[in-house]
C-alpha cells in the first residue's frame, strides 16, 4: 500500500496557502472599492486625471466601479459566485494597468486613488509592481477556479 501522507499534507498546505489568497485579495478590493464609495466625486477626479474618458462617463465609473470591486471582493471571501468574481477583477486589474501606463507613456503623472490618501506616497513603478503582485495572484486563484470546474 502507498503512503500518500505527504501528498495530502501538501494539498492541505496549498489549500490554505489559496485560501489565504483569496482572503488577502478579497479584502484589498473590498477595502479599495469603500474607500472610493465613501469619496465617488474624488474617484471620479482620480478617473479624469488619465484622460481616457469624458468627465460624464467618470462620473458614472466613479459611483459603480467601487461596489463592483467590494462585491468581488466578498465574492472571494465567501467563495460564491468565484469563477466571475475572479474574472471580473482580471478584467479590471489588466484595465488598470493599460491605463496607467498609457498615462504614463503620454507623460501624464496620475496618483491612482485606489487606496485613499494611503497610495499617493507610492510611485509609478510601486503602483506597477503591487497591481502585478495582485494580477499574478488572481491568475493563480483563477487557475484554480478554473481546474475545479473541470473535475
């Protein structure tokens, strides 16, 4: 007979490890999106500063965008509705990412608003590296969502 207690110990482990991912990205959306819920004037200030899109569609970005961010977020908390919720904040996370650096190529020096007051001491390459940190994670949380959908 095989002895796959090692095998169940390192699932278990990764479990955990993924579990944690999910609560760790679920609570930076959820904390992201109440911060600009509370201020969605100022959100859609920060959304103007790229000059991607007219000030009347900011506006309405402003007021939705934070609430689609919390319900993802608790979405991977809760583990409902996490196929979606994974793809939706890929979705934005690649969006914010473009924007960002297509401000950035354009020369327009933008402070993202993602984190309150909190992010306007980081940096470009600071804000690139955390929104790469946090991409990598949602790929691997919807790799597994992914695998587990198959079986």
């Amino acid at each position: 007979m095989r002895d796959t207690s090692g095998v169940k110990g390192r699932t278990s482990k990764w479990r955990l490890i993924l579990r944690t991912l999910d609560f760790v990205i679920g609570g930076i959306f959820i904390y992201a999106g109440v911060l600009k819920a509370i201020e969605p004037v100022r959100f859609a200030s920060d959304i103007e500063n790229y000059h991607i899109v007219p000030w009347p569609l900011g506006v309405g970005l402003a007021f939705y965008l934070p609430w689609l961010e919390i319900f993802c977020g608790l979405a991977l908390v809760a583990r409902r509705l996490y196929p979606g919720a994974v793809t939706i904040l890929i979705a934005l996370n690649l969006l914010f990412i473009g924007a960002t650096l297509a401000a950035k190529l354009r020369g327009i020096d933008v402070s993202c608003g993602c984190f309150g007051s909190a992010s306007n001491n980081l940096g470009f390459t600071s804000h690139l590296a955390l929104d790469l940190a946090i991409l990598a994670a949602l790929i691997i949380l919807w790799r597994r969502a992914s695998s587990a959908s198959e079986q």
